[in-house]
C-alpha cells in the first residue's frame, strides 16, 4: 500500500511557543488532508462498531478548539448542550463541518497569538485551576494527533491511502 499522504513533522526548533504551536498545526493539517477527495458518504461512513467516521472526528474536533480555545482560554460563552460530538447531523454538509473546522482553528490560532507567553493562563479554570497556555497546547495537540490517528485508520478502511 503507497503512503500517498506522508509528510515530515515540523522542523520547527525557534522557541516554545513556535514549537508547540507548529506542532499543533500539524496534526490539524493532517486531520483535515484525510478528508480530502473522499465524498460525503465517504465522510460520514461509519468504519468502527463504534460509529466513528472521519466527518464526525473532523466535528468533534471543531468544538474541542472552540471549547478550550474560546472558551478555557479566552473566557467566552460556552454550553455543552450546544455540543454535537462526533454524530454529525443528516442536514449539515461535509462542507460546512469542514469550514466550521477551519474557522474554529482559525479563531484559536489567533487567541494563541494574543496570549503570545506559554505561561498565560487560561480565563477559565478546570477543575478549578487555572492551565497555562503550555498545557492547553500539549492537551490540544494529544487530542489532535489521537483523532489524526483514528482518521488514518479509517481512511486506509475506505479507499487504502495511508500516512500521515
């Protein structure tokens, strides 16, 4: 089987910050090129008993960024009644869960950029502490790079393309 979407990992060695943050990218990047040239039924197929599909993996990630990015770090409003987690709705698009990827990522790469110090804390504490960006970026890039994982699997299910 040809890995079709092998990449090398950031090189990027310029301070903490830019580490940290390249490597979250990355692992975005990488989640997002397993949707790329499959359908929407291709998307939303499930491959695992458990329902799992790339498009709800792409969704579920989407409200991570929001809710500890916006959320956690920039203290805006957020309910987790409004989460879909990784059922994607019959009326939402591939496209639009898409998108709403891309902005969400979009809007923490600039709370990032607005924190700026890997030691700023987050607005919102958990479990009544309040996390550094430091922590925030190694959690959001575990959780990234677990579900890049699970969207490797489930590609090479479905049409056999493989890497990262």
């Amino acid at each position: 089987m040809a890995e079709t979407q092998r990449e090398p990992v950031p090189r990027v060695d310029t301070g903490e910050l830019d580490v940290a943050h390249a490597f979250l990218k990355f692992q975005r990047h990488c989640v997002l090129k397993k949707t790329e040239g499959l359908t929407d039924d291709e998307l939303r197929r499930p491959m695992v008993a458990s329902g799992t599909s790339i498009l709800g993996l792409v969704q579920h990630l989407a409200e991570a960024e929001r809710g500890w990015f916006d959320h956690h770090l920039g203290g805006a409003d957020w309910s987790e009644e409004d989460e879909l987690g990784m059922t994607v709705p019959a009326d939402r698009t591939a496209d639009e869960v898409i998108a709403a990827y891309r902005a969400a990522i979009e809007a923490s790469d600039q709370a990032i950029t607005a924190a700026a110090d890997p030691e700023a804390l987050m607005a919102i504490p958990i479990d009544g502490m309040r996390k550094s960006l430091r922590w925030l970026l190694a959690h959001m890039t575990t959780e990234t790079a677990r579900h890049a994982g699970h969207a490797d699997i489930l590609r090479e299910q479905l049409d056999g393309t493989t890497g990262r």
